[in-house]
C-alpha cells in the first residue's frame, strides 16, 4: 500500500522525501522492522522508539515517522507527527483497511468489571447467532479461540490486525475491554465504536493517571466515540457524572442500576452461594434471571449486559437464556471445588472497590468465617495499599495478608504498607511473604463452613517477582494443598 494513501496528509509537521512509496508492513518494535516497512517512534515508558532510526533502516524500513527531530543522513522518507502513538493508530487502521468498520463493535469501560461483562454480552450475541469475538484482559477469542495478549487493549496496531482477522472469521460483533490507558494513549483512535458500555469507577491506575479526575477524562473519551449507544451505571457516583456530560451528544443514552431510576434496573434480589436471582425490569417489560455467579456485583454485571441486549432490540427470552448459560469466568468469583467442608474462592479483585465488593457479597450467604488472602501489586499505585487492608480487616473474620505480583519491590515492604490499613480495622490478621505458603495456611486451618477468598489474581497463572515470571495457578495450588492434607490424615 501507498504511505500517502495510509496517513492522512494534511495531519503531518514536516516531511522529508517521498510518501508515493510503496509499504509492505507497519511496525512499532525495532526488533520486527524488515524490508519495505513503516517505523513509528514510539516514545514509551521505559523505551524510546527515537533511538532506534539507524538500526531499522539497517533492517530495510522504507520510511520513519517521528515527532521529535532526529538527526538522518540516510535517503529516506522521515515524516515528523504531532503524536507518533495517534499516528500509529491511524496508520494500523488504514493498512488493514478500516476493520472495525466492518464489525458492530463495542467497548467496555471502568475499573472492576469489565471482563465479567464481556463474557456475558457474548453470551447474549451468541445465543441469537450472532458470531462473536473478544479483546481483554484473559485474552482476544476468535470463533471460540483464545489468543494470550499481554495488555488488556492491544496497541493499536495489534488491535487492529485483531479486528482484520475478525472480519476474515465472518465475526459480526466484538466486544472489547477498553483500558483507560488505551483510551489515553490512542490505542482505540479510529476504532469505529457502535455501543460504549460503563461499569463503574474507583481508585486504580493513579501510578499512571495521578488523579481520579484524570482517570475519569479518559474513561469519557470512550462515549464521544459511540454513534449506536452509550450504556451507563447510574448507582455509580462517576456513571452519574458521564451522564451528565455526555446527555446532550448525538449518540442515545440507557441506564441501568438497582438503587436509583434507571432504563433498565433489577428488583426482588435473592443471594445464595451458587449464584443470585432477580427480577429484571426494562422498557419493554420485565422477566425473572437466576444466575450462576453469586454476589450484587453479579446483579451488575447481569443488568449490563442486559443493556447491552436491550439496545441491540433483543426480546427479553433471548437475554435471559443468554445471562443464564453463563456457569462462570475464569478467575471471576470462581469456586473451586475442594470436596471438603470448606469453600474456596478465586477473584481477581485487586483494587479497594473490586475487595469490598466481593467480601460483601460473601457476607451475604456466608454461614460462618470468612476469611481473605490478598495482596497488592509491586511498581503500580501504592495509594490504595492501606486502603485495601483496612476494608479487609473491616469485612472478613480473618485477613491473610501476602505477595501478589511484587515485581521489582521489596514484598515485605508491599506488605508493610498494607498492614498500616488492616491494624486500623482488626486484630485479626497474619502475615506471609510466599503467597503459596500463605493459600496453605489459609486451607490448613480452615473450619467447617467456612469461605477462602484469594483475591488479586483470579485468571492469572503466573507470578511476577522482579523480572521474573514464574507459573503460579491458585487453582492447581488449592488441589496441591488439599492433596497433601489428605496424606496427613
């Protein structure tokens, strides 16, 4: 393809040599540059794409474009952008031919819930016959195949190629989690958006956003993007903000929630451990939903990808029977089945809403202990450590404080800081440094009826400590453990 016919002209500072050439790949990573392709600069956290002109013109580049001056003596084709990141995702769509334009797409937005969600509008789509694809946090699935990714929204070039093999698949809608740093760093620019869907909102990423009003401005972003529908949780205190700034744009609204008025909204809420029921209640009439995944959170997510259906004209059977096939996601609220009299929990909750909501949740059907093994991230937003502790020790009989992902940090230090929080609200507490001696503990002397939530990890199967990442599978961990008791006995 043309570079002139990939980048829009009249968007670029400065060119040097000809755009009438021909291109036969766009990269991003020096490392995959080869003959005949585009490289865009990316200035990234730790890398700067800049520094490495001189070794992909080596490799056959054709053309680079920059947004900082560089200094070439090369006959080559240098474009000089605004943003090289913007750039990029205008380019990546334009080679693939504008794929998600030929897609109904529709993105997923907020801090806690998003992957729940998706699984549950593919769901929905699915049982309607609609082909479906998803891009997140486990992973891209294409015709009900997984491909591991390891951002929760892809580059965008990545992204897409994603979409391009959607479309070659025949897939009519994907459902896509959209990170707020994808939305902040142009990864989903030129993504042709049908429906923007909100969860909900709270303290995470501050690393990177510092601020929750940063954090919420990207999340908006997403709701300028849409032109079939923009879905919102109106119980959220930032879903009510979204709603007031976005209620006069083009693009209809729907609402959703259980304690204000809403579109779309549940009623006659009855928990269990196995799941929840509830009375769903839309435009069009209302229908009863039992669940297979307990908690209110569930009720959410229910009433979300309800939405989701609403706004795709789906009859309310058509929605039920697709919220009901669902049994589980993978990390997700997930029960392991122990054979014992205790129960054990995986989810991935890892920031201080995602913990209180799951510990309240179990509150509602837990017959006697509860207990939380739990940790926080190294390298990320140390600001809701404490946090996390004190709503740990505030909810569950028993806290068991560990390492989760520690990274480059010291994990006693991690610790530390959440055990300024947890001694505010109990007494109750141990600390253990080796997250797999900690899941021990916790199964060594449980009691009967008692409920093991290990929070943090959820569908992850690896630890990262320093730079490296080790297999880590809390599901084979808990069968291990529980193996080796049984010998004891």
């Amino acid at each position: 393809m043309k570079l002139n016919k990939l980048i829009d002209i009249e968007n670029l500072l400065d060119v040097k040599g000809s755009l009438d050439i021909e291109i036969t790949d766009v990269v991003y990573d020096s490392r995959k540059a080869k003959d005949g392709c585009v490289f865009v600069a990316i200035e990234g956290f730790k890398v700067d794409g800049h520094n490495f002109t001189e070794e992909v013109i080596k490799k056959g580049a054709r053309a680079i474009i920059v947004q900082r001056d560089i200094d070439l003596e090369e006959n080559i084709t240098v474009i000089k952008v605004k943003s090289t990141r913007l750039a990029l995702a205008e380019i990546s769509s334009n080679f693939y031919q504008n794929p998600s334009s030929k897609l109904s797409l529709i993105g997923v937005t907020g801090t806690n819930a998003k992957t729940t969600t998706t699984y549950l509008i593919q769901s929905i789509l699915e049982n309607v016959d609609k082909k479906t694809g998803i891009v997140g946090t486990i992973g891209n699935i294409i015709n009900g195949k997984l491909f591991k990714t390891n951002n929760t929204t892809p580059e965008s070039l990545e992204l897409q190629k994603t979409f391009s093999n959607m479309v070659e698949s025949k897939v009519d809608n994907c459902i896509m989690e959209v990170s707020s740093h994808a939305l902040d760093l142009n990864r989903v620019s030129y993504c042709d958006f049908e429906t923007g869907i909100f969860t909900n909102l709270s303290v995470d990423h501050l690393d990177y956003h510092k601020t929750l009003e940063n954090y919420l401005d990207a999340k908006i972003k997403l709701f300028y993007m849409t032109k079939k529908y923009n879905i919102i949780n109106a119980d959220d205190e930032y879903g009510k903000r979204i709603i007031e700034k976005i209620k006069n744009i083009d693009t209809p609204l729907l609402t959703y929630g259980i304690e204000n008025k809403c579109d779309i909204y549940a009623t006659d809420i009855v928990y269990h451990l196995n799941g929840v029921e509830f009375r769903l209640n839309t435009p069009k009439g209302s229908i009863d939903i039992k669940m297979n995944i307990p908690g209110e959170f569930s009720v959410y997510n229910a009433l979300t990808a309800a939405s989701c259906g609403y706004a795709y004209d789906l009859s309310l059977e058509d929605i039920k029977v697709g919220l009901e096939s669902v049994k589980g996601v993978k990390g997700r609220f997930e029960v392991v089945d122990t054979d014992r009299d205790f129960v054990v929990i995986i989810d991935f909750a890892h920031t201080p809403d995602a913990l209180e909501k799951a510990l309240k949740s179990i509150k509602e059907f837990a017959k006697r202990r509860l207990v939380v093994l739990f940790g926080a991230g190294g390298d990320r937003d140390n600001s809701k450590r404490a946090t996390m502790g004190e709503i740990a020790g505030k909810y569950a009989d028993f806290s068991i404080v560990t390492s989760d992902n520690p990274r480059s940090e010291d994990p006693t230090k991690i610790i530390e800081d959440i055990l300024i929080g947890t001694k505010k609200s109990t007494e109750n507490y141990i600390a253990i440094t080796d997250r797999k001696e900690a899941i021990k503990y916790a199964i060594e002397n449980s009691k009967t009826n008692d409920i093991i939530l290990l929070a943090g990890k959820g569908h992850e199967t690896y630890t990262i400590i320093g730079e490296k990442t080790l297999p880590f599978d809390e599901r084979e961990i808990v069968k291990e453990i529980l193996a080796e008791t049984e010998l004891k006995r």
